[in-house]
C-alpha cells in the first residue's frame, strides 16, 4: 500500500545520502556510483541489495538512479569502455582523445600508469600495474593503460561492494526465471519510466462522485497540465506514494479520482494504497490550484492517508 511504497522511498533516501560515504553523487549526471573508499564494512551494501530486491518483490519503484553498467553487472554481463561514458564523461572523454592522438603521447600527455581518486576528500593514489608511478604511457601501450584504468573504474575500485550489493539483491531475486530477465528490464523493474506522460493519466482515470465533463475534473486537469515537471512528480508521488509510471507508462496505471465534498477548506487527499485521489468540489480553479500545491508540497512523512 502507499505506507509501503512511501517507507521505500524514505529508507532508500536515507541510505544514499552522500554524507554516510556509500554513493558519490554526481550532480551534472544526476547518478548515484559506488565510492571507490577504503571502508572494511561492507554489510550496508549488502542491506542495499536486499532492499532493491524486495521492492521489485513487492511491485515497489523506487527513484533510483543508477547508470546502467550497474544493472549490465547486476545481470552477470561484462562493463566495458563505452560504459565509462555514464559513470565519468570527463574521464571518458579523455581516454578517447587519448586513443584516437596522433602524436606523441608519452611527451604531450605526460601520463603514467598511476591513477588519483579521492576519499572523503583526501587524494589517493593506484597503480595500474607493478611500479605504474615510474611506467610511461606511450603509443604502444596506451590501448593496454585505457583498459586497466577502465577495469579499475567500474570493477576492481568498487568490487567489495558491488560484491555485497549483489549478494543482498540475489539472495530475493535469484534462480533461472530471474536470469532470464534484461538488464534494461531489471532497470524497469526498480525505477519505472522516468516519461511521465499526464495526457495518458487522464485518458485513464476513473470517477466516483464525478462526471469526466464535470467543471471540477476540467479545472483539476487544466492545473495538473500546467505543473513543472517536478511538481507533477510531487503530485504524483502525492496520489501514488511513488513519482515514477511502472512499465508502459502512465497508461498502464489504475487512477481513480473520487468526489470528496463541497469543504472548500478542505485539502485534497489521497489513498495511496489504491491510487484513488479524493478532490474537494472547490467553486473555482485558483482555489483548486492553491490548495493542491499545498497539499503536494507537505505529504511526505507518512503524512497521506
């Protein structure tokens, strides 16, 4: 029901803020990455796992957002350079020119088989291969220092946990109905679609108290329409307990919007568990737009019915 869905989103919330040191945020990406940290506890990667498996037991999306070399991984498939692309660009692109350079790497790069990350905000070092701070990358052997470096980017850096994260994650989805899934689809399974289409969600919805050509249906559509991106995803978080569309888009989904009085005081409210917003029969649309962004902009916290 909507207190299940809403206890995902907050649990998950939680354990992905990137004060605990687990993810790194990437802003300009809007992704979550494992830390590449020096942390010898790795059972909250393991309880992550858990967690993403149980929601995809209990038809729970969540609003994760992971790249998709992490769901490639997740299904047994091998990461390779292209992949590079969603977790670093900057570093992707680099790799790139330095691949496709024409002249002399080893004078005009000036790199060496040694690679610089940090931990919470300390600089460390890695070498690629044995005594990698005295090997020059050169033309020959520019090809094998983007492979290591890659490998070590999106498996060896993070291998320990990425072991625990799938561990907890198999021991709820496993066995041979579950290998027969894409990682495309496992990415369906826990985030949803991120295309909200609200024309869909209209063409969907069922009344109860109310008639499709009602003036309070007219206006409600009219304000949903005009909402940002993000508030549609507050409103539909709101109705719902989650801000994604499952599988197929908001077509696919039972919408009900019931008739909850003529209390003009009264903000709508919502049955998460069924997906059934209840919507005053306010006399204008200034008041229905006020009172529905107040009631979307304060319903966290197991504040829904």
């Amino acid at each position: 029901g909507g207190v299940k869905k809403e206890f995902f989103q907050l649990i998950v919330r939680d354990l992905f803020d990137p004060n605990y040191g687990m993810f790194d945020y990437k802003e300009d990406l809007r992704q979550y990455w494992f830390a590449s940290n020096l942390c010898t506890d790795f059972r909250a990667f393991q309880l992550i796992g858990i967690i993403l498996g149980l929601a995809i037991y209990n038809g729970v999306i969540l609003d994760i957002r992971f790249p998709f070399v992490v769901y490639k991984k997740l299904m047994g498939y091998e990461p390779n350079f292209e992949d590079l692309k969603d977790i670093n660009p900057k570093i992707y692109n680099g790799l790139k020119l330095l691949l496709e350079y024409e002249g002399d790497v080893e004078s005009d790069f000036d790199f060496d088989f040694e690679v610089g990350f940090e931990v919470f905000g300390e600089k460390q070092t890695h070498e690629l291969i044995e005594n990698g701070k005295n090997v020059m990358v050169t033309n020959e052997n520019r090809y094998d220092y983007v492979e290591l470096y890659t490998r070590w980017l999106l498996e060896e850096s993070i291998s320990k946990q990425f072991e625990g994260f799938v561990k907890g994650f198999k021991h709820i989805c496993d066995g041979p109905f579950f290998e027969l899934f894409r990682p495309e689809e496992v990415q369906l399974l826990i985030c949803g679609e991120e295309e909200l289409d609200f024309e869909d969600l209209e063409e969907v919805t069922i009344y109860d108290g109310y008639e499709r050509d009602d003036l309070s249906v007219i206006h409600f559509w009219e304000v949903v329409h005009e909402l940002t991106l993000e508030e549609k995803k507050k409103f539909l978080f709101f109705a719902t307990g989650c801000d994604r569309a499952p599988i197929g888009g908001l077509k696919n989904m039972k919408f009900y919007i019931t008739k909850h009085g003529d209390d003009e005081e009264r903000l709508p409210q919502s049955h998460t568990c069924f997906n059934n917003f209840l919507l005053p029969n306010y006399k204008n649309i200034d008041i229905l737009r006020e009172r529905l962004k107040k009631a979307i902009n304060n319903s966290e916290g197991f504040g829904m019915l």
